[in-house]
C-alpha cells in the first residue's frame, strides 16, 4: 500500500493509513477477478451491494491481500465473501459483495 492508498489522501479522514474506500474498492476488484472469466460474450458484472468491516489500521509500505470467493449464485446474482489480510496474515477486513450479470449494451441503453 502507498501514500495514495491512505484516508488522507482519498478524502476520508486525516491519517496516513488504509482508507476504508480503497480498500472497498480493492475488494471490488477482487470480485471483478473472480467473476470475469466466466461472463459470456457481450457481458459485465456491476456492484449491487457491499457489506465492508474495516477492523485494523494498516500503515503505508505494509503489504495487502485482498481475496474473494463465490458463497452464492442464482442466475444472474453473485455473492462474494471477501477477506483482507496484511502479510503477516492479521485480518483487516471482511465483508460481502453482490454483482449483478447484465449485457453491456442494454446496460448502457438505459444510462
């Protein structure tokens, strides 16, 4: 993690550690990982819901494991677990991510 991936610099609060939005965008990434490869032709995912637990500071230069996996799916909906963890394997952070399987161009229509 860098200086751009701080609280301070992303707008929410004053110290130099983890900001909660990055890493909630992290575990969104993980989600697009995970779920990507098996998209059909002509489709994406987008977040629906996100359920986020941030219980520990993690200080620039600390390395960060973010990791998610599959715990429900039902036609188009996906539900992730995601897990943080530093590289000493304490747990920043928990929680679950929805997606939702759409066809970008109808998607798109309606915006």
């Amino acid at each position: 993690m860098t200086s751009a991936d701080t609280a301070e610099a992303v707008g929410s609060g004053s110290l130099p550690v983890l900001g909660t939005p990055r890493l909630l965008a992290w575990c969104e990434a993980a989600t697009c990982a995970a779920i990507d490869p098996t998209l059909p032709e002509g489709a994406t995912s987008v977040g629906t819901r996100i359920e986020l637990e941030h219980v520990a500071a993690s200080a620039v230069g600390q390395e960060v494991e973010v990791t998610a996996s599959a715990s429900y799916v039902d036609g188009r909906l996906h539900r992730f677990t995601v897990g943080a963890r530093n590289v000493g394997g304490k747990v920043i952070g928990t929680g679950e991510v929805t997606r939702v399987v759409v066809d970008v161009e109808r998607f798109m229509s309606r915006v």
